[in-house]
C-alpha cells in the first residue's frame, strides 16, 4: 500500500460560540496517489476538512500533517505553493490572460519567464486547450475552457497534491462529464493525490478511488464505490449510495420503455 501523503488526526471546528461543531474528532489517511471524495450534506464538514489540508482553516484540536509536517509548522503561503487547489467560481484574474493566470505562481517562485513560458504551453495541452488561448482574456472562454485554466493554474508549479472544492459544479451536464473524466486522467497521468469534495454521488462513485461519507462533522463511511455500492449498515448513507442506482434504473426504464 502506498504511504500516507495527508494525515487527519482527531481534528475540532466549531464556528462561533454555541454552534455545533463543523468537524468533531474526525480522523482521515489519504495515501499517495489516491483520488478521495468527500460527499455529504451542506454543512456536513467537507469543505472546512479540505481547507484544513492548506491551512485556510485551522483546527481548534488534532493536527493535520502534509507529507509527514505538522501543517500548522509551515507558513500558509508557502504550503499552498505546495498544493494545488480548483474550486467551483474558479477566480481566474479579470485584467490577466490566460497564460498570466496559469503562470501566477511560478512567478511567486521567481521562475525564470522561459521556464514559465514552457510551463503554460504544457499545461494547455495538458487541460485540452489550444496554445493560442494563451493570450486570450478570461471573459472571452466558456464556463468550461475557465475551469480548464483553473485546473492548469493549480497544477503549475508541480504540486503533488490536489484540492477540488466543487470544481465542475457550476458546467453543464456535457462539459461537466467530459472534464471530470479529463481530469482523472491528468490525476493518473502525473500521479497526484487528489481531495475532492462533490455533491454529486454519481460523479464520486465514477471518479473516485474512496468515498468519504460526512455526517453533521463527522465521517459516517470511508470506502470504495463499488463497497459502498453493494450496501452500508448505516441506513443514510445506504440511501445516498442508492441514487446512483435509482439513477440507472430509471434510465434503463426510459430507453426499453
């Protein structure tokens, strides 16, 4: 098996005085090379767990370590040049071109403008872009070329590991599917760890290596798709790992209806 690139240990959030907790005592190992997708309800804890990861959420108890460090020994800006994070309003800057979007943090890393150069032709063609998009503005792609950018932005300075809040969220169902799967081939072809919280439990049962069930803060499942498929003692999360399955059948239902 391989080794374990992020460890969660029995980590606390609550926000604000009487509230109920965000996260309560949530343990998680993610080994190298896994693609793990949170899923739950709003407010289930997924994303204040994937922020955690880069420190844009600290824990109030337990620790989180990164490749064996103690997050919360690295300074912020230095962990997430680290770590590459795509997110649903992906923010790509309005005054900067594609090619300045994606090259962002090379420049914080004082990469030379020839190696930068290099880098965004590579990642064109790696999200499936044509190289003259480069000077393009952001306002002048679709939905779907951003979020391609965005996923580019993410991966240029060779992180290892990927967060993915929601990343295909907001496309159509086409260009949706189309870039989920282009992604999971860019998570095998360059062997990253990638942490992606969804809504969509078809999605997670077709991209993921291991669902992470969240309930109310805390983890209700931690397996395969195809194990949590087959049934789950805990009756939510037997239902959610139903909809797929309802899903299938309906479809099934409609074309030999």
């Amino acid at each position: 098996m391989a080794a374990a690139l992020i460890e969660i240990e029995g980590v606390g959030k609550t926000y604000g005085a009487g509230a109920n907790p965000a996260l309560a005592d949530v343990s998680l190992s993610i080994s190298e090379g896994e693609f793990v997708a949170l899923v739950g309800g709003s407010g289930a804890g997924k994303t204040t767990l994937l922020k955690m990861i880069n420190a844009l959420v600290r824990p109030d108890s337990g620790r989180v370590t990164v490749a064996g460090e103690a997050v919360s020994g690295v300074a912020p800006h230095l962990l997430r040049r680290k770590i590459g994070y795509a997110f649903q309003e992906i923010g790509l800057f309005p005054h900067m071109t594609v090619a300045g979007n994606i090259g962002v943090t090379p420049r914080l890393l004082d990469w030379s403008p020839s190696d930068i150069a290099k880098r965004v032709d590579e990642l064109l063609e790696l999200v499936a872009l044509p190289k003259a998009y480069a000077d393009r503005m952001p306002d002048a792609l679709s939905g779907g070329q951003r979020q391609r950018v965005g996923v580019a932005r993410a991966l240029a300075a060779r992180p290892s590991i990927m967060l993915m809040d929601e990343p295909f969220g907001a496309l159509d169902p086409v260009t949706r599917e189309g870039l989920a799967r282009d992604y999971r081939d860019l998570h095998e072809k360059l062997g990253l760890t990638t942490v992606m919280v969804t809504h969509d439990i078809l999605e997670a049962v077709l991209l993921a290596d291991r669902i992470v069930v969240f309930r109310e803060g805390r983890i209700a499942a931690d397996d395969t798709p195809r194990a949590l498929l087959a049934g789950h003692p805990d009756p939510g999360v037997a239902a959610l790992m139903d909809v797929p399955r309802r899903q299938a059948e309906r479809v099934e239902a409609l074309r030999h209806g």
